[in-house]
C-alpha cells in the first residue's frame, strides 16, 4: 500500500500522526498542491474530490477521507486504541472529534480559505464575510476544548485519542488563519504543548 | 435512557432512521425548536452547543453529534451492521458517510441556513454570497452519489448503511434548501425512492 500525501495540509499530517502513533510504516507518495498536483488527471482519477490524503491497496482499492483511512489502521492494528475503547469510550471519542472538526477545525479552515490572499484562487467564490463570521466561532470553540480539559487529560477523556490529533491539527492551523488561542485558556495551552511534545507531533 | 429529539431537523431525523433500522426503542423526549426550546438552561446543561439531538444515559452520562449517538448503538447492538463489515468495510462506511455529510449535507445545510428569511435570527450573521456559493457545490455531490451507485447498490456497497442514512436526510433536504436532485440524476432518484420507502423513513 501507499499514502499520497499532502505534505502540511491538516488532514494529511492527522493521518500521519496517527500512523506514527501506532507505529505503523507506510510508503509515503509526496503531492505538491503549490504545484497544482492534486488537479492532475492521474490524481483525480484516484479521489475525484481532488482532495489528499488517499490511500491505496495493493490490489488498487482507494481510500479517502483522512478520519477513514485512520479508521482502516485502528481496524489493522487495534493498540493502542485511538478510536476508544468499549462502547461508551468509542462513543465518546465519535462525539469529541466530531466537535473538534466541525466546530474548531472547520472554522480555522473557512477563516482561512476565505480571507487569506493565497487561497483566491482555490476559494471560488471566496468570500470575506463568511472567513470573518468563521473567526469568532473558532475562538468559541478553543474556549469549548479548554474547558472540556478541566475535567479529563485529553479531548475525550483520560487517554490520548484522534479527537486530540484533530484538535492538534487545528490549533497548529491557527496562525495561517491569523488566530491564536486566547490567552486565558491556560489549560488548552498546556494541553497543545503536551500533544507537540510527543513525538508523533513531528510526523 | 432518553432522546431528546428535534423533530424534523434532519440529524434527528437520522438518529431516529438508525434506531428503526436496528429494531430498538428509546424514549424520545420532543424538543421543540420553533419554541427555541434548544436554547433554554436546562437544554444547554446538557448540550452547550445548543444542538439536538442528545442521548441522556440512565446515569446522566451525555452523549451529543448524531454520529456518535448511532456509534454508541452500533456497539451495543452490532446487528444488523450499519457502519460496516470488516476493516475495509468500516473504512468504506466512514468514508461515505464523510463524503455525504461533508459535501452534500453541508452544501445543503449551508444553502437553506443562509438563504431561507426562516433562518435570519438564528445563522447571525446569515451571507447569501455563501448560500449561494453551497448551491452548486450540493449539486456537484449529488452527481458524485450517482456516479457512485453505478457501481453498488447502496451508498458504501452493496449493504444498506449510515452513509445511505446520512444521503437521505441530505436529499429529503434539498427542498427546504430549494434545491432537486438533477433530471439525469435516475440512479440516485431510484435510490432515494427504495430508501424512502423503507419502514424505517418514516421514523
């Protein structure tokens, strides 16, 4: 098998942290999206979407999705459990990474694709008034995570899950987006430097 | 346990869809959004997102994002399978569900959030430029489910699962949204017509 990559963009470094949180090795294929890689025939015919990271099998089947092809390794190689554990566990973990992506992650994105210069030719329409509503929705929900921390260790409860890594990715997405965690979420801020610590952090 | 429920709002809808695809009762406590029942204290205690529906446990233990509701159901009751079979199935699944919750659902919920005069109190600031920019976007992902059911029966494969679920409150939405599933779209309107008339559409 082998993982087309997308270098910084989130979602491929969610599934190589996660890959590196399990120890699991697989051949990396690099896309250059400044290069425009991602829009080639060869690639679309792969995910249509035109969207990285995709993972191929050896017998050619496609997977893509970053959250599914995270999920694929969690079904391989059930240890150490990102996905939680028992029914509760694995419900919660559903919940909180759902939270981290819809509510954090994708406003980090939308203030992203839809106020920086880079973007315009990607975001299309793009559009200055929905990247500036997306930011205080951000802020809302750091404020979410960073009390959510003041019950449990990580995201979703005692023990280090994907819902981490996602809110990882997010956070780290923070500054393209010129935002920044409030100052005052002393415990969100203790819990990324935990999290970019680890040294899948550097995967 | 308990549900509390919102009526038509689709992902209630979809909790309740799942539940009568696995055959199991859970009393169901109405949440009346019209009355902005979401937003009174004692909801917000329980989903500080404000967000139907939510599952209360016999012990108080919350669990929110519709997802995750079917997850946790998933898990205690794992027949018949509706998030997959198998780690590619369950990849499969996840995928699916991603792309229909991601591309249509979104596209579609964004379309009808900011452009029906309904919703101008609650999606603050409400952009027609984005609404109308989810238009096309919806349509696109519609085309992509009947390419798809070219070549499998259902969504994910040729098994009836979450992703089906998740496309079909999608579609039954398409309306309030102003928007159709294209003419030449008949491999998914056949879909939609055997998924709509299920027992478990009704629910």
């Amino acid at each position: 098998m082998r993982l087309f990559d997308g270098g910084r963009v989130p979602n491929a470094r969610r599934v190589r942290i996660f890959l590196a949180e399990k120890g699991i090795p697989v051949p990396l294929v690099p896309v250059d999206l400044g290069r425009k890689e991602h829009r080639l025939p060869e690639f679309l015919a792969r995910n249509p979407l035109g969207k990285v990271p995709v993972l191929e099998l050896d017998d050619g089947t496609i997977l893509t999705e970053s959250v599914a092809i995270c999920r694929y390794f969690e079904e391989l190689h059930p240890e150490p459990p990102l996905f939680g554990r028992g029914a509760l566990g694995r419900a919660q973990v559903e919940m909180w990474n759902r939270r981290c992506e819809l509510e954090l992650y994708g406003a980090v994105q939308a203030a992203f694709r839809h106020l920086h210069p880079a973007m315009a030719e990607y975001e299309v329409p793009q559009i200055a008034a929905w990247g500036e509503a997306n930011k205080p929705r951000a802020i809302e929900a750091l404020r979410m995570l960073d009390h959510a921390l003041g019950a449990t260790r990580f995201i979703a409860g005692d023990s280090f899950s994907i819902a981490d890594i996602t809110a990882f990715i997010a956070v780290e997405f923070l500054k393209p987006a010129r935002l920044a965690i409030p100052e005052d979420c002393a415990r969100l801020r203790d819990w990324h430097a935990g999290v970019a610590a680890r040294p899948s952090a550097a995967a």
